[in-house]
C-alpha cells in the first residue's frame, strides 16, 4: 500500500467503458504506469481488476456522470486523464434500422463522449490542466457497410474533438492543444492547461 504523499502524487485516469475490450486494456495500462484508476460502466465487470474501482454510471445520464466525477474528484483531489471509450456497434440497412437503434447509438457514442467531457472539464480547470483522449474508429473517416450510423457516430465524436480545440483557439479563453496519437484517425486528445 502506498503511502499518504504518495497516494497524492498519483495520477488519476478515468475510463469510460472500462470493464472489458479495449476500455479494460486502458485501465490496466494505467495501472501498470502508476495511475490511480476509476472505470465507468453500467454493469459490474465480469473480470475484476485489483486496483481499479468500479462506478456504476450510464454515460448517457447527465446527473449521472456528474455524480461519478464529483465522486472521483472528492476521492482522488484530481482527474488527470479521461479516456472515453464508452461505445457500441450496430449493423444493418440504413432502411432497415430502427429509428430508438440509430438515437441510442449516438447517444452512447457520440453524447456520452460529450457528457463525460462537459463534466470532467471544469475539474481540470480547476487543478491547472489534464488529458481528455476520445476514442473513435476508423470508420469515421471510412464509412464501414451496413453500419453507417456507428460511422456518423464516430465521425461526429472527431469533429466534437476538433471543434473544442479550435473554440477555445479562436476564443483564447483557456489553453487547448489538440493532439492526434501517431497522426491515428481513431485516437484523438485535449489536452487542457
């Protein structure tokens, strides 16, 4: 166990989505490197990982995620990192789909992405800066057959991304970088000062 001080140098990293794929690999990274780490999910993980503390949150809930956070901070006295992952996949004809399907795919994807970030941002704000690292696909700039509102959703999840940094660009309001993992269309993160 670590000690006091040592426990208020760490950094801490959220994960949206975090309870299995690529959202549990996030946190187990994190823990690797040191982080403290919170996962946000809906359901319990099937798979318990020591060290990362489950809170049960639907990204789509406002008054939800901002519990979840407000208890993060409160516990932790910081969010250093936010990665939303949180997301979900349907296929089929554009003709075929049902309009409850498309609605629930953007809210999960792309406003959930939004939701998280509107939160979480003015408690980096508040400490003096962190990371927020939005997690899309490929199928964003490539639209993927038969799933394309899992497309629009991730290209939107790109251009939120992109409008944030140039808003606050043009605005100078606050201190934006938009940075782009290995020039990766599928990664992209704010890194708030």
């Amino acid at each position: 166990m670590p000690a006091l001080t040592e426990l208020r140098l760490m950094k801490t990293a959220v994960v949206t989505g975090g309870s299995s794929g690529i959202g549990l690999s996030c946190c187990r990274k994190f823990l690797e490197n040191g982080y403290r780490v919170y996962e946000l999910s809906r359901r319990e993980p099937k798979i318990q990982t020591v060290g990362v503390k489950h809170i049960s949150c639907d990204v789509t809930d406002e008054r939800s995620v901002s519990e979840a956070f407000e208890e993060i901070y409160g516990d932790s006295g910081s969010i250093d990192i936010l990665v939303n992952n949180a997301g979900f996949g349907i296929s089929g004809a554009v003709e075929f789909t049902e309009l409850a399907e498309a609605k629930k795919q953007f809210d999960v994807n792309f406003f959930g992405c939004f939701i998280c970030s509107k939160n979480v941002i003015k408690y980096m704000r508040l400490q003096g800066g962190g990371r927020i690292v939005n997690l899309s696909s490929l199928a964003a700039p490539l639209a993927i057959p038969f799933q394309a509102f899992y497309s629009a959703s991730k290209a939107a999840v790109n251009s939120l991304t992109r409008e944030r940094v140039c808003q606050d660009d043009f605005c100078k309001f606050s201190k934006f970088k938009y940075l782009s993992a290995e020039k990766s269309p599928n990664i992209s993160c704010l890194h708030i000062s």
